[in-house]
C-alpha cells in the first residue's frame, strides 16, 4: 500500500477539469476515493481515506477543504449516521472535559 505524507492543503482543478482533494508533500495532488472510517483522536476529527491511486491513511479534518462541508466527509456522515454520531459526542465530551 502506498504511505502519503501529508503536506499543505488544496484543492486544485487539473487540465482535464478534476479536482484534487489533498495536497502532499511532493507537490502532486491525490483524488479521495472514499472515506471509510472516521475517529476523534488526540484532540481532533480523523478521517480514513481510500485514495485513487491506491493506499489508505488518516487524514485530519485539517486536510479537507471546507471542513466537514467536504462533499466527501458528507456522503460519509449521510451513510454512517450512527458513527457520525458517537465521534462527534466524544468529541463534545472531551472538549467539555478540556473546558472549551
């Protein structure tokens, strides 16, 4: 599988008019597939993404443009609606428990 080291964040249109969701650290720019999982870990949304080009890996909610707007972080929220839910009130409990 292949291993990304995450750099800056973008979404940039190519000559064929794709959108790229993720920038890395080696400039070029990788297509999401999917979101398979997601977790609230050390303080902040994760996401597991499937890549087009093949791999896997946890990608912060950091690395999306618009946040959890991302049409793909939504597809994943519409069709994951119970998992949604419990990350985001362990979410709630810990920020309470930190005091924000």
């Amino acid at each position: 599988m292949a291993s990304f080291a995450a750099g800056s964040t973008n979404t940039e249109e190519n000559a064929n008019g794709d959108f790229y969701d993720l920038k890395f650290s080696s400039n070029k720019y990788f297509k999401v597939e999917k979101i398979e999982k997601m977790r609230y870990h050390h303080g902040q949304l994760e996401f597991f993404v499937t890549w087009t080009v093949g791999g896997q890996t946890w990608e912060p909610i950091r690395c999306f443009p618009w946040g959890v707007e991302h049409l793909m972080i939504q597809e994943f929220k519409t069709n994951n609606k119970k998992r949604w839910d419990q990350v985001m009130k362990q979410k709630e409990k810990a920020e309470e428990n930190m005091g924000i």
